[in-house]
C-alpha cells in the first residue's frame, strides 16, 4: 500500500492495536502523527503526548495536529475494567470530539476509522438511548445523567462502543461527498489490555472464544482492516462498520438460531 505524501493521525498508538497500525502505515511511507497518554518506546513519527478523557485535553491534542492532513484513526480507549465515568469519556466523547476538532483539517477525499467492537453488534436495540447520549452538548453532564442506569454503568464497555458504532454513522452522514467514516470492530485481540476483557466480560466467554477460532487475533489482523479502510479500494464504503472476529458473531448467531436438542 502506497501512502506516500500522506499524513495520519493515530490514537493510542503506544501499544497494541494502535502501535501495529501506526507500524503498518509507515511501512506504506505514510507520515504518522501518534497520540497516546503514554510515551511509546519507540516511535518514528510525530508524537503527541495527551489525555483523551476531558475536553481540554482533547483540544490540546487538536491544537498539535497540524492541517492538510489525510485521515484520523481513532483507536485510543481503555476496557471495562476502568471506572465507568473514565471509559465512557475516552471511549466516547474522546472520539466525538477529537474528530469535531480535527475534521475541518482533513482534506477533501480523507477518511475516519473509528475503532468499535463486536461486543457492540446489538446497538441498534438500544439506538434511541445510544443516539441521545451521544449528541450531548456536555459531557461531564451526560456521563452523570447515566450514573443510576446499571445498563449503562454495569456494561460501560459495551455501551461506550455501541456509541461508536452510531457515532460513525452520524459522522458519515454529516460529511457525504468529503471525508469517509467507516468503524472496525473487533473480536478478542492479543492485546496488553486481553487479560481486562476477560475480567470484564467473563474469563470462561473470552477464553472459550479463543478457542473456538484457534487462536486470539493479532494486533496486525485488525491494523490491516483499519488500512484498508484507507484505501482506494474502499471507496465506496462509507457509514459502514467492518467485522474483525474470525467469525466469532457469525457462529454465535447461527448457533442462537439452531433447534433445541430433542
């Protein structure tokens, strides 16, 4: 992949995910500016130290991004395993506001990815209470308004992705014919932070879904998904969420839908 003459912007790209994308687009001759809250050990593009959780640090993080550039991949975020109020202001408004800031200086043709999940993959169900958390104007405020919903609070990480999965399509739709907005979302990774989702989600699910496939995913399986989304060759996709599991919901939904045993 040619990505010479190209600028990117990654987030969280000290480790996981985020280092093998960043990676993987400067080995296309891509200029890649990093944001982490942590300093990577070793990182060859412009780097920009900043806090993701509160609207100040988003906009101090904006404020180093230069213009011209050619796609935001927002991969930053922290599990379920994190308090509640944390996970939803990185997972959420970190994202949504980062990419109001940072949009205007994405030249026309660019794209957004927008890292989901596929424990997110019944967001729909929830579309009006999702749609309604993520427009607010105040973050602060809208992250207390949920602090009695144990739906929300309980399962913080799924919501905040279920977020993001609608927040993609609403950023897609806001800039048709400009800048494209597609999500990833991913299945059990092989992660620093895997050993989180198995506390969060259940070490037996985790565990047992490993399994099934073989083998966790690698950083590099979901980096290639979120490149290609990048690319010419993607074009035409915009609004769209690409599945990255190994098959794990396929299996899940034809499994639910098979007879009961007689």
């Amino acid at each position: 992949m040619n990505l010479d003459g190209q600028t990117l912007v990654v987030t969280g790209v000290a480790s996981g995910i985020g280092a093998a994308t960043a990676a993987l687009l400067q080995r296309g001759s891509a200029t890649v500016v990093g944001v982490d809250r942590n300093i990577p050990d070793a990182f060859a593009g412009t780097f920009v130290q900043g806090d993701l959780s509160t609207p100040e640090g988003v906009a101090a993080v904006a404020d180093q991004v230069p213009a011209g550039i050619h796609g935001l991949l927002n991969i930053a975020g922290v599990p379920g395993t994190a308090p509640w109020q944390t996970v939803l202001a990185v997972n959420v408004f970190g994202v949504r506001d980062l990419t109001r800031l940072l949009l205007p200086k994405i030249a026309d043709g660019g794209a957004v990815v927008n890292l989901a999940s596929n424990v997110a993959a019944g967001w729909a169900e929830r579309r009006e209470e999702v749609a309604r958390f993520v427009q607010a104007a105040d973050a602060a405020e809208a992250i207390a308004a949920v602090a009695d919903d144990p739906e929300v609070t309980g399962n913080s990480y799924r919501f905040s992705k279920e977020c993001v999965r609608w927040l993609t399509q609403v950023q897609a739709s806001e800039n048709l014919g400009r800048v494209r907005v597609n999500s990833v979302s991913p299945g059990p990774v092989q992660t620093p932070i895997l050993e989180d989702f198995k506390k969060d989600h259940g070490r037996e699910k985790v565990e047992g879904a490993v399994s099934l496939l073989g083998r966790a995913g690698q950083p590099e399986d979901i980096a290639a998904a979120i490149a290609f989304l990048l690319s010419p060759q993607a074009a035409w996709l915009n609004g769209t969420d690409l599945c990255v599991d190994g098959g794990l919901l396929a299996h899940r939904s034809v499994t639910a839908m098979a007879p009961a045993a007689a």
